[in-house]
C-alpha cells in the first residue's frame, strides 16, 4: 500500500411526443416521499439536486396488490419499457425454472428498483417481477430513464473531473486523460469501522482517492497491536499495491453509518494506460511511489493543500 405474470396495463410516464421528464403534478407530501425514496437508492441517491427535481417530476405512483405481477418474464423490448422504485412494500424477482415453476432470484425493498436492464440493453425481460405485498411504485417511462442516466452519467463525470484534478498525483496528466480517469473510476461505499484495505491483501492493485469522509492508517505488528500511522482525508490517496510487500499498511474508515467512507477506486492498469505516460515525461513515477502520497511516518501528512480541501469542504457542505 502507498498512502498518499397478469399484466398491468395502461401505466404510463411522461408526455407522448414532449418532454420525457414531464409527469403529472406533485403535492408537498408525495415530493418529500420521492426524496425520501430516493435517498435510499444507491444510484439515484448520486444524482445532484437538479437531476433529483426532474426525476421527481418524471415519476408516475402506481399501486399494486400482494400477488401481482408489475413486470413479466419475456416481455417485449417494445413492453419493457418503464423503470420501477419501490416507495412501500416488496417486490419478488422470479425466473422460469423451465418445468412450469419458478424460482424466487431475489427480494427487493423499499428504496430498491428495477427494470432497467431491459431499458439499457433493448432486450427482453428476463425475470418477472412480482408484489409479495400490497406495494407503491413510482415508474419512469423508457426515454425518462434514458435522459436521465444521460445527464447523471454527464453530471457524474464532470464532478469527478472537477474532484481529480486537485488530487496531487494527477497533476501532471493532462485534462484529456483526467477525464478519461472521471470514466473509469468506481465509486465505492465503505461502511464505518470496515477494512478498505488490509495488510496482505493480493487481489487489488489500484489507486484510491478519499471523495468523503475520513480514514484511518495503521500499522499491525506482530502481537496484533495497531498503531495509526496517518489520517486521510477528501482528496488524500492511497495505492494498494501487492508487489511491494514493504507498504503494508491497512485502511479503516472511521465515522459512522454505512458511507463513513466513500472512495473513487481506479484499476492500475487503466491508470497506467491512462495518465502512465504523461507522469514518465513529467519525470513522476507513473504509479508505485507516486507523487504526493502519504508517506508512512508516525505524524500525519497531507497530500492536498489547505486552500484546496477548504473549497472541498466547502463543495460538501
């Protein structure tokens, strides 16, 4: 590591021919349960407060008694045509088991959703998609959803883009490559006192950049004791790096809840690849070693200036 089924007909969203964020009106109380529906999905949740509020506007309340069937097992790519969000309730996936049963592939809750494969791929439905209990819904109709993701996958690369450039280790690679970096990168949810990296671990090999919350860094000796060797903050980075068995430090995110720490994870390969070449001529190690990390010292050492985690601070607040 270096530191640094019975179909539901007629449910419809949007305005044929108009615009597909356009849905029927919204009172105060069915705003505020969107928002918190929304608050509880993992992709939606990302979306920035002008994306929310066209979704918000887009979405169409559907209710459905235990038993029925939202969405069917080979529907046409012309039928799969609408995204779910579950407000209340729950919702069966199940698949054909091909002897007249089926199979019961997963249960989804409150905040859960579905039916975009079918949206993204154009294919058929490949699973139905039944209430075990009576269930709210909010659908978003085909080219609702598309727009959407459109501009979210817009908003997201931008926001990453803006987010990389102040990281110290990149400041050789050029705006092209950075957001090429934006494309690749992962975001990764790391809940409150949970590993993000660990001594000894083989599997990964790949540059971590704190996007929120805070880390901890610590040695482990023999005995089992730790001792804190730095503290990472929003833009502080670390490499976990299996060839140099020297750097075996382990990553901890402290706070509380299940985001205490959120990470933009970016493969060694594709950085290589990437902003390897631009490093090299900048005379900067393209990747072990790299510029700017946090070195493993008993003080703790930033990588990100004070003027630059301030407008960070800032951002987030």
């Amino acid at each position: 590591l270096v530191l640094n089924g019975q179909r539901r007909g007629g449910v419809t969203s949007g305005t044929a021919g108009g615009d597909p964020l356009s849905g029927p009106p919204k009172n105060s109380d069915e705003k505020s349960r969107i928002t918190g529906m929304i608050s509880q999905n993992g992709f939606l949740r990302q979306l920035d407060d002008s994306l929310l509020a066209d979704l918000a506007g887009a979405l169409t309340p559907l209710q459905v008694a235990g038993g029925e069937t939202i969405a069917a097992e080979g529907d046409s790519v012309e039928d799969a045509d609408k995204f779910f969000i579950i407000e209340e309730g729950e919702v069966q996936m199940t698949q054909d088991r091909g002897d007249g049963g089926v199979v019961v592939a997963k249960e989804l809750q409150a905040g859960e959703s579905f039916g975009e494969l079918a949206l993204l791929h154009g294919v058929k439905r490949e699973a139905s998609f039944v209430a075990k209990t009576a269930s709210t819904l909010w659908v978003l109709s085909r080219d609702g959803y598309r727009v959407t993701l459109m501009r979210a996958t817009e908003a997201r690369r931008q926001r990453y883009k803006d987010f990389l450039r102040g990281v110290s280790c990149l400041k050789g690679v050029s705006d092209y490559d950075v957001l090429a970096l934006a494309d690749a990168a992962v975001e990764v949810e790391v809940p409150a006192n949970e590993l993000a990296y660990f001594q000894g671990d083989e599997s990964s090999h790949r540059l971590s950049v704190v996007l929120r919350g805070e880390a901890s860094c610590f040695l482990t000796n023999a005995a089992g004791a730790e001792q804190e060797v730095a503290r990472l903050k929003r833009g502080d980075h670390f490499i976990e790096d299996p060839a140099n068995p020297t750097e075996t430090t382990n990553v901890r995110a402290i706070g509380s809840g299940k985001r205490a720490l959120v990470l933009l994870r970016i493969e060694a390969d594709v950085f290589m690849r990437l902003a390897g070449s631009m490093l090299s001529v900048a005379g900067t190690e393209p990747f072990e070693g790299i510029a700017g990390a946090v070195e493993l010292t008993s003080t703790p050492q930033p990588n990100i200036s004070a003027a630059q985690r301030a407008s960070w601070q800032d951002e987030e607040a």
